[in-house]
C-alpha cells in the first residue's frame, strides 16, 4: 500500500522496544513496516538488565498509576485492552 503523496521512510517513526510485539507481529507485515518506515529496533523496555526502565513487572502498581492518570487514562485503558485481547487470542481464549 502506498500513500500519495507521503515519502514514510522520512515522515513515519517507529521505534520498536519489544521482543513480545515483534515476535507477535505476522513475518510478511513486520518485514512491510521495516521497509516501508524509519524503522529503529531498540532493546526491549519490558526485560530488565539491558539499560532500559525494565517496564514489565508481575505488580499493577504502574498500570493503576497510568490509568488513574487524567490526560492519559484513555489511552492507557485502551492499550491494556488491545494486549490483554491479542494475548488471549494467541491462547486460544
């Protein structure tokens, strides 16, 4: 798919921080967004030890921060439902 009129390689930013959402992406449409975008992998922000915030934790306490968050609550509300229904479909829930 192309835009008119948008060269993506200079105006769309990915920069991607996750093992989990790479490996969850299908191979044909990871491949598209590392080709068709300015595409920077980065070490994953969830795993500790790599020099990153070590962002997945086994405690809500950050979730219940984020979501209590006025400016944020909806976005942080929707991004927690969009993971928690991708994963229970990988699970076959």
């Amino acid at each position: 798919m192309k835009l008119p009129g948008i060269d993506a390689k200079t105006r769309i930013h990915i920069v991607q921080h996750s093992d989990w959402n790479e490996e969850s992406a299908a191979p044909a449409n990871l491949d598209y967004v590392k080709n068709n975008t300015n595409y920077h992998r980065i070490a994953d922000g969830n795993a500790t030890g790599n020099g990153t915030p070590g962002l997945k934790t086994d405690s809500d306490v950050e979730w219940v921060r984020a979501t209590n968050h006025a400016t944020t609550r909806s976005y942080w509300k929707s991004a927690r439902a969009i993971a928690t229904n991708i994963t229970m479909r990988k699970a076959g829930i």
